[in-house]
C-alpha cells in the first residue's frame, strides 16, 4: 500500500484548506485511512479516521466540527476539509492506513498503523 499525501500550504487563521491523500497498490487489504499531524519535538497526534469503505468516521476532539473527514471512491482518495483553521493547527500532517481490524474499535495511535505517507506542511498565519 502507498499513500501519498498533498494539498498543505500557507492560510490565515479562519481560513480553510484540504489535503489529500492519494491511495494505490493492495487497497483490497485496507480497513482504516487516518490522519495524523506531528509537531516538533512532539509526539504524532491523531486528526480523523474512516473506514476504506467510507460507512464511518471518527474525529479527535479538536478538530471535530472543524475538520471533515471524505472518501473519493472513483479516485481512491481520502480528503480532510480544514475549516476554521487556528494557529495552532500549524504542523506537519501525515495520512497512514491499516488493515487492523476490530470491531467498533478505532485506532489513535501511530503505532496500530502499517502504512504512511510523507507529510505535508499546513501553516496557519495570524
């Protein structure tokens, strides 16, 4: 499985913008697309899930009636709609899959995920 993600640029605060991340290779063996977002010399922190099939998604609670979490399935694709973005948004966001699966079980650390694209930089400006 390869992810690559894009769409992370420069954006004033309550501004909006989306990544994007692209999914190829043995999609069949995906369970969970996440988005994570790391700030130096901080540990990977969780952003949003949904499953490869699109039924269900699941936020943390700092982004949760901000970001959107969405599948393309013609383009196999996950998306994230950054709204509302605040400073402290400003970081380096990954997207990673796993196959794991468990019912009604949603992972949130980066260690239950297999596969991970390179990040892409988001900065929010005052």
């Amino acid at each position: 499985v390869q992810l690559q993600a894009s769409g992370g640029g420069l954006v004033q605060a309550g501004g909006s913008l989306r990544l994007s991340c692209a999914v190829s290779g043995r999609t069949l063996s995906i369970y969970t697309i996440a988005w994570f977002r790391q700030a130096p010399g901080k540990e990977r922190e969780f952003v949003a899930a949904i499953r490869w099939s699109g039924a269900s998604k699941y936020y943390a609670d700092s982004v949760k009636d901000r970001f959107t979490i969405s599948r393309d399935n013609a383009k196999a694709t996950v998306s994230v709609q950054m709204n509302s973005l605040k400073l402290e948004d400003t970081t380096i966001y990954y997207c990673a899959a796993t196959s794991r699966t468990v019912f009604n079980t949603w992972y949130t650390t980066e260690g239950r995920y297999d596969y991970w694209g390179q990040g892409t930089l988001v900065t929010v400006s005052s």
